[in-house]
C-alpha cells in the first residue's frame, strides 16, 4: 500500500440500497459536488481497486456511492488497509420498509414476475436483509469515530443534511433531485431482457455512458414497459411474511 494513501481521507456512502443514497448522490451532484463516473463504481470488487479510485477521482476527494458494500462487512477490512482515514456513512431506515421498497424496484425492473413471496424465500441474501442491525454493528465497530448513521426520514431536510456532513463537505442548497423517480410497475420478459443485457454492458461501457442510461434510458423503458399497479408492496406485507415464516 502507497503510504501517501494515509493522507486521502475518502467518504463511502454504503448504503443499504433503497434508503435513500440516489437521493443523497443526484442532491450533491445538483450542488456541483465532484463525484465518481458512475454512481456505483463498486470497485473494491475489482481488481486493484486503489488504482481505479485514485484514477477515477485524480486530484478531487473521494466520495463514493457503493450500496453493495453495506452487504459485506469484509469490504470495510480493505476499505482500512487503502484508507485508514476513510468515513463511513450509512443511512438507517426501517429494515421492512426498506425490503419492501427493494422488491417494488425488482418488480419494475422484470427481477421478479411472479410471486415475490415465492422470490424471496429463494433468495438467501435478499430474505436476510432485514437483518440491518447485524451489518450495522461490524461496520460500526470497524470505523467508530468515522462511522456516520443518517435518518433516512430526515434525509430531505437540508438543514439536517448540512448539520451532519458539514465537517465534510461543503454546505448544500435544496435542490429537487429526484431525478430517478420510479414508476409503480410490474415488470416482464422484456424488461427483465433488457436489464441483463444492461447488467452484462457495465462491464465495457465507460461510466459515464452507464451513468446516461441509468438516468435517462431506465426509467423510460420502466415505463413503456412495464404495467402499471394500483398498490404496490409495503412494509405490513413484509412483516406479514416474516410473521408468516415464523421470523
């Protein structure tokens, strides 16, 4: 390891996904913040990830949006061995509410066409993600002082944004960035095509091509294609479930 890499002090917005972090990322990209190519870089799940952040990033400070890395905790032991200086900030929101919204977005993506039920009993990581406290405490005792815990409930306060990472970043203005709004759909076949062409095509576009299709392209072809719902999944119907399960 580089020992110049003691003095980068990198900011990781870990997540989990759908508490908020596209809103948190598109908020400082609206306030002329410097970001990565793509809004999940993921990069610790490459090779040579200090490399490709260093790279990706030049001269401006580190501040990455990789919602995976909540889900491994291992990733933090590498995340200390590049950056021993490196702050941590995860976003808490109510864990059934939180799956609820993830399997609303497999739903409208053609991840799930059937029974979501059926879905998550298959699905080992996504049955376990409810347990938010247990990925909370390894990255909590790893970073201590550089670990961050947001509100998601509070996240669109921008007074409580700037409040929480002012000895971070610059202050921020309210902006309207809610710019990946998603549409209450259920996904098919050609939706569920087109996402893993998508899923394979990230490994040889340029980031910022995949940046442009995510913003742009997704949620168009979300809502050509998709049908649309009256009622979608909420946190009383994953309690229910569990409660159901025996959980």
């Amino acid at each position: 390891m580089d020992m110049d890499n003691k003095n980068i002090n990198p900011i990781f917005f870990i997540g989990p996904g759908k508490s908020g972090t596209t809103f948190l990322y598109n908020l400082m990209k609206d306030n002329s913040l410097n970001l990565g190519k793509i809004k999940e870089s993921n990069h610790f799940f490459k090779k040579k990830p200090l490399e490709r952040y260093l790279n990706e990033y030049k001269e401006n400070r580190i501040i990455d949006f990789s919602n995976i890395y909540f889900w491994n905790p291992n990733i933090g032991l590498k995340i200390i061995d590049y950056f021993p200086n490196a702050i941590i900030i995860v976003i808490k929101r109510n864990p059934y509410s939180r799956l609820a919204s993830h399997i609303n977005y497999l739903y409208s993506r053609g991840e799930i066409i059937g029974d979501w039920k059926e879905y998550l009993k298959n699905n080992r990581d996504l049955f376990l993600s409810i347990d938010f406290d247990f990925y909370r405490g390894r990255w909590k005792n790893l970073f201590r002082e550089n670990y961050i815990e947001l509100d998601f409930n509070k996240i669109s306060d921008i007074n409580y944004l700037n409040q929480e990472l002012g000895r971070f970043i610059p202050p921020m203005k309210n902006t309207n960035p809610n710019k990946y709004s998603t549409y209450p759909t259920k996904g098919n076949k050609i939706l569920s095509l087109f996402f893993s062409i998508g899923k394979i095509s990230t490994h040889f576009l340029p980031g910022k091509i995949i940046q442009l299709i995510k913003e742009k392209v997704e949620p168009v072809t979300i809502k050509i294609f998709g049908t649309k719902v009256e009622e979608s999944i909420s946190d009383k119907d994953i309690i229910e479930f569990y409660k159901s399960n025996g959980l």
